[in-house]
C-alpha cells in the first residue's frame, strides 16, 4: 500500500513539473530567438541606410553636380577646421558646437 501511495504522488509530482519545465525551456528558447532576431533586424538596418546614403540623390546626368558638392564640401571642412583658432575654445567643444 505504501508503495502504491509512492507511486501515485511521484506520478502528480512528475504531470506538474513537466510541463512547467517545459514551459521554462520554451520561454528561454523565446528569448534568445528574439535577442538574436533583434541584433539580425539592427544589422539589416544599418546595411540598408548605408547602401541608401551611398547611392547619389540626383538621375545620372546631375550626378555629376552631386559630386562637386560632395568634393567641395569636404575640401571646405577641412580648410575650415584647419584655420581654426582652437585657443580660445578646446576641441571638444569645436565638435561638440558642430564646426
């Protein structure tokens, strides 16, 4: 009789934590899908704007002109931080202003 008790306890004991550890491993398994998908989803991001930002703005025949801007536009930031006065002001606050 006493075994039989045993038995029957072991087997409520065994149909409740089953599926609870069960539950846990698929709530787990949840969790990493969607941490994995998120740092998958940030990557496909980042590959996407970089190639919309490479691409120029204008049709084929302006490009040209969109090309200019672009020399020009880095050829005057850095005549610009070069004839800079960096005494008066340090420079992170030169970046930090947007100069």
């Amino acid at each position: 009789m006493y075994n039989y008790n045993y038995n029957n306890n072991r087997k409520v004991i065994t149909k409740i934590t089953l599926p609870v550890c069960l539950l846990c491993v698929r709530s787990n398994t949840f969790v990493e899908i969607h941490a994995s998908n998120l740092v998958v989803w940030k990557m496909q991001r980042y590959h996407l704007v970089r190639e919309f930002t490479s691409k120029p703005s204008l049709v084929p025949p302006l490009v040209l002109l969109a090309h200019v801007f672009f020399v020009v536009r880095i050829f005057w930031n850095k005549y610009k931080f070069q004839h800079h006065d960096f005494t008066r002001f340090g420079f992170r606050e030169y970046v930090a202003a947007g100069c």
